[in-house]
DNA sequence: CCGTCGGATCGAAACGATTCGAGACCGAGC
DNA sequence: GCTCGGTCTCGAATCGTTTCGATCCGACGG
C-alpha cells in the first residue's frame, strides 16, 4: 500500500518532548523571537525573506505545519465556522434536494471566505425532552444559520440569542436584528395559480406544505388554517388564496414524495370496495392540483397516475421550486423557479457581511414561473 | 413580533467594559476566585451547593451564559468537531440519498457524544487548481472521516495525516492506522449476480460506479478495468466477476438516475433513424442490468422502460443499496440492502474510539439480497 | 559627525478557560 | 490543647497564538 511514514510523523528522533511542537519551539530552532515566527506564518508585518525561509525550514525539520487554529481562535475570538440549523431531522432535511441545493450554495460562499459549516440538528437528535441541540448552546460559532421556517417562540433561535450568537435567517419570518434571505413567495405562487385559472380551471385543490412542526396530516379547514407557524408555508397559503379559494386543502408532515401521493389519494379519489382507492366522480373532482413545493408535486402527479387518471387532460398538476425532477418522465412539472444555489449563496453573503459589521437587510429573490406538460385546459 | 430583549442584551446598565462578560467578572461579582467559578459550571471538584449557587447567580445577572468554548478548547486540546469530507462536491455527495443516510447516523452517533460536524468538501469548491480544500489545512477539529471512496495517493487525506489530525474511513480502501468501517460489497454483489444466473440470465450487462474521481462515462473495458481507484466501486466489480463474466459493461461518472439512464440506453439501444433510440434485437440484448447503486438502476429501470421494454419480461433489473424508491412504482426494485443509518453510526462509534485512545479496528456490516418485482426469468 | 527616520525584530501582554498543588478552615480524636 | 484528616477554596501555571509598543540597527540628510 505504500503510504509512506508512520502514523505518528518522525519524532523518533531524540525528541525532547513527545508532543506536537509549537510556534515556541519552532521559533527556538530558527533563531528568533516568537513573534517573528508568528510574522513568518501570518505575512502581516515587515519581515525578511531569509528570516521567513530560516523559519519556515525550522518548522519543516520539526514537521511543524502551521500555527494551531485553536491558539488562533481564542486570540482573535473568531472560530472561522458557521452554526446552520437544518429545520428538522438531518435525514429529511437532506431527502429534499431544495435543502440541499440552498446548502450547496451557502458551503461555496462560505469555503471561499474561510468559513466551515457546522451541522446543527434543529430538533436534538438524542433527548426529545430536551429543548435543543446541545451543539446549539455550547459549540463554538461566529455566526449560526437558521434555514427553512423559524417558528414563533424558536428556542433554538432563542439560545442562540441568549449565547449572543448573531444570526441569518432564510425562508423565515423576520428576526429582529438579523439579516432575511426570501424569495418571492407569495406572487410566485399567486403567479402559478392564475395560470391554472386562466385554463379554465375552477375547482382547484390545494397541497400545502406543513403548518407546524407537528407532523400532523390531513384536511386542512379553516381553523387550522389560522394556526400556521411557518413562514414559506404562510406565504405559499396566502398567494393560492390571492387568486382562488380552493375547493380542497391537503396538510402534509414533510414535504416529500410520499406525502404528496397520500394527499393526492385524499384530494381526488376515494376509498373503493376491497381496499383500495378510485377515483372521485369527473363532476365532483378537482380538475387541477397546485402542490406548495415539487416534491409533493411529483407525488401528487403518482397519485394521479396511480387513480387511473391522465395528466393533465383529466387533471393539472403544479409545484413550486423548478426542480430537475427525470424520474417524472415523459410529464415535465408546472413549477415556479426558484434561484435555490443563489440562495444559499446569499444567505453566505450575509453571513460574510455580518462579520464585517454590516447593518443587517434583507434580501427578496425573484421566482419565475415555468411551464410543463402537466398543466392543460381544465376539462370540458 | 414581540421578540423580547434587543440584539446585544441589557448591558445598558453602567457598563465597565462594553465586551461580553468572561468567568472572572462573573468570579469577581460573586466574590470567589476563577478557579471556583470554574467549578461551579463543569462540576469536577468539590464546592459547596451555596458557592454554586452564588457563581450561577452573578452569571445570570451579567448575562454570562457558560464558559467560552474558545478558551475550552485550547485548554484542552480538543475542538469537538470532527470534520466529515463528503467525496465530491457538496451538491453531488448529497444528491445520493445513500450518503445523506450514512451522514444522519454518523452526525447522530456523534451528537450523543458532544461532538459536532464539520462539513469539508472533498474537493475545493473555489480554487479548481488547488488540490484541497482550505478547510482541511487549517481548520480546528478532532478526527476526520473520509466516507466514500479514498483513492490512493489521495492529497486530502495526505494533508490531514501531515497536519496529525487522525482519521477514520468509511467504504475505502484500508488506510494504516485508520479505522475502517466497510459492508460486505463483494460477497453481496456476487449474491444478486448469482440470483440473476440462478433466473436464467447469461446475458447480463453491467452499470458501474465510478472508477476514479476523473468524471469519464462509456464503455468499461479490461484495460480500463485495471485502472480502478476507489474501494467501494472495485469490490462491486470482482463481486460481479467471481459469478459471471458481464457481456456489456459502462462506466458513469456519477452515481445518479440521469447517469443510470444514459447507461441502460447505452447498453440496451442504438441511434434510430429520427434521433431517437431503439431497443436492440432480443436475440443481441442483454437480459438482465445489474447496477452498482440503487440510483443507477432506478435510472436504468426508466431507460429500460423508455425503449419500450417491459421489465421484468424482457429485462431483469437489479441494483445495490436497498433504498426504498417509492417513485419507481409500480416496480419495486431488486437490490442488496446494506444498513446505511448503521454504517453512520459506526463510523461515529469508531471517531469515539479513537479519541478515547482504542486501537483502530476494522468492522465489516453484513448486506442481505432483497428480491422486488424487476428481475424475473430470462426470456425464452 | 550627529540626529533622525524607517524597517526588522523582540518582549510581554492579552485571549478565556482548566487544573494541580498548596493552603485555609473546621471538627474530631487522643 | 494539639495534631490529624478531610473539605473546600485559591493562586498560579498552562494551552498556542497574535499584536502592540518598544528597541535596535543601518542609512541618509544636514
């Protein structure tokens, strides 16, 4: 396998103590102070060639390979990583590729500016009693990240605030004090509506994303609808009801694929003799199915497929967020574009300029609407 | 909004120094030494119930809300983070719903435990001509975990071993000194090919994992078959070979539905007249695809299913993994369940290992055949 | 030839906590 | 009354680095 040296590194040597040397040891064997090996190292401050060269070939006979970040953080009291708080579990944080894509763009922006990204569970993996992660109150960050819905009365987010951990908030009702990364919700789904009414289409069901952290499912009424707690969420409710009261509304626990089956199951079929589902009567149905996100859209559209239906000449089907979504072939969803990676990359913007002391703003990106095979005109 | 308290909390009140209170205000306010007060928030040592008490209360006044984790970790030596290097880029790593699985138990395992996860991208996101990320020469952390192929000569894991920082590796080739935590690729893969054999199939074409980190896709033949440099991609390919010898084989550059369709219509089909593809003559075609991943033969299932071939009659399909793929239905998936969740959370029980002083170890996780609907007898 | 200026180097003081050994205090036993 | 032992508290050292101000030196201008 030929990996070369040991594990340990050459100390073999007479070593005087056994442990890692420092930027002291280094400076000893060099010749000079430690703060000039320090200046080696750092390149802030006047220095001259041949003294970095002697230091830096001290360092390399000593197998010393850079000032210790640990020794570095306490003296500039800055830890060089970010908090970001995935809503929920990681697993269903992650099972959705817009979490994923928004993270990708933030890990990029940060990773040019020297930031690392911390995981942080937003709902603690371990103790369910437990209010918060135990990374929440203790870990070392300089800036935390609150992705995807802070509720009202947070206590992730008011940890943070009481450790006095500045924070950036996306897709979530304003914090005070802290910088908003949105996009246009509520006219982009508004948008994707009126292109569905404009169809035709009068009886439109609806397919909401969660409300809560409540995991609950089902017909969403009235009264629960003045329940919600979540940001994207409310905004996406709303910018349906700018343009049409639907005449069905579907709660989910998550928004994935299954979930979506399951209300489209709900919304357009009902239970059949030996236990399985048909189809409601043409009359009575939906004739189109607006999906808070494309993930419950591709679900929905399986559920549709799956009730014998076609798409979209018995029924319209359409989602929110522009996902690259193959496995839905031939059908190509109805969706509204977000900027998800410019999103995430904003998020790291403000992270950045939070750190440099900039007053904290907030920014809206702009959503389009795209449209697929699976919307038509409402059936005759 | 009502969010309470402003963004830099009360220190309106007379105000010393305007900075963030440290152990010894909180220790001069309660009249004790720092070395009490230290006491009173770790709780190692002896002191009295009322001197806590005194120390917890002059904190609660300042505002003070536990030790700085800076200052910690220097003293102790140890940071609490161990950085996770996901293979590739970011977007791609998590676009795999089998490393988001192998995260979650591993980021779970090591909350349990205090310890946080640093997302490192194991190939720099900016600097395309640097060899590795800036994060894994300088970042604070404890342990690293390589997950997902370690090549040889790999630079990251050459700049991690330089730096001292220990490693664990996960689905890679053995690494001196380094805990190994694997699944029993080859064996597993051997007993899905032979399941296939045992159907009747002779004829058996092969989608493979990527070779190296170079993004080819095409043909895999025996010249580029010696050239193989990652573990979990070269296990899968003897374990094919030790049942039965592929008549067809391609190799994708990624483990993704779009790759595994590319391949099956690759492998199953030509250009037709008008630019599209056609199935090749049953008495030429392969009868069975087995897939490296689950991902890849859910795409070559819908590549399959694009040429007008009905699965399992014309073709058996059959992957690796044992993710639950709802979006294939009706066809559920034949394939080789590995515990994902259990690979994490032994990856994590190893990191743990290590920073306890155990001797790494290897552990080996048993994989079990699952049979679906998509591989049936060969046809006539 | 002296004063001054600027660049390179050095010492020492943080940064904020933990930890070890020593000391203070108190009650009990002889 | 004195010593011994046990508990709690304290001082000081330490972790490894950065940075500020002082110092030292050679060179240049007057």
């Amino acid at each position: 396998m030929m990996t070369g040296t040991g594990h340990r590194g050459g100390d073999t040597a007479g070593g005087a103590s056994a442990h890692r040397p420092t930027l002291a040891t280094v400076a000893e064997r060099a010749g000079v102070s430690v703060s000039t090996a320090s200046l080696a190292f750092s390149g802030a401050g006047p220095i001259t060639p041949e003294t970095r060269d002697r230091v830096l070939g001290a360092a390399k006979e000593l197998g010393y390979t850079g000032p210790n970040p640990l020794g570095r953080q306490l003296r500039s009291g800055r830890s060089g990583v970010v908090g970001v708080v995935v809503g929920d579990q990681l697993r269903r944080a992650f099972r959705d590729p817009v979490a994923v894509k928004v993270l990708d763009g933030l890990v990029s922006t940060l990773g040019e500016n020297g930031l690392g990204v911390l995981l942080i569970p937003g709902i603690p993996s371990d103790d369910p009693e437990r209010a918060v992660d135990p990374l929440v109150e203790s870990a070392a960050m300089d800036v935390a990240v609150l992705v995807w819905g802070v509720g009202t009365d947070d206590p992730t987010l008011d940890a943070l605030r009481r450790r006095g951990v500045p924070v950036v908030v996306g897709e979530g009702r304003p914090v005070e004090g802290a910088p908003l990364v949105a996009i246009a919700d509520r006219t982009g789904t508004a948008e994707v509506v009126r292109h569905l009414v404009g169809l035709g289409h009068t009886r439109v069901a609806e397919v909401s994303l969660p409300l809560d952290s409540s995991d609950r499912s089902g017909p969403l009424d009235a009264h629960r609808l003045a329940q919600v707690d979540r940001t994207p969420t409310a905004n996406r409710l709303a910018g349906v009801r700018d343009v049409v009261e639907p005449v069905a509304s579907w709660e989910t626990e998550a928004s994935l694929v299954e979930h979506g089956r399951s209300a489209a199951l709900a919304l357009l079929g009902r239970p059949g003799e030996d236990g399985t589902v048909e189809p409601l009567d043409a009359a009575a149905r939906p004739t189109a199915v607006i999906a808070h996100s494309d993930l419950l859209a591709a679900g929905a559209l399986l559920g549709v497929r799956e009730l014998g239906l076609r798409v979209p000449d018995d029924v319209s089907v359409a989602g929110f967020d522009g996902l690259d979504l193959p496995w839905l072939a031939p059908d190509v969803l109805t969706s509204v574009e977000q900027p998800l990676a410019r999103k995430g990359a904003e998020l790291g913007r403000a992270v950045i300029g939070l750190l440099a002391g900039e007053e904290p703003g907030t920014v809206t990106l702009d959503v389009e609407l795209v449209v697929g095979t699976t919307t038509g005109p409402a059936p005759a």
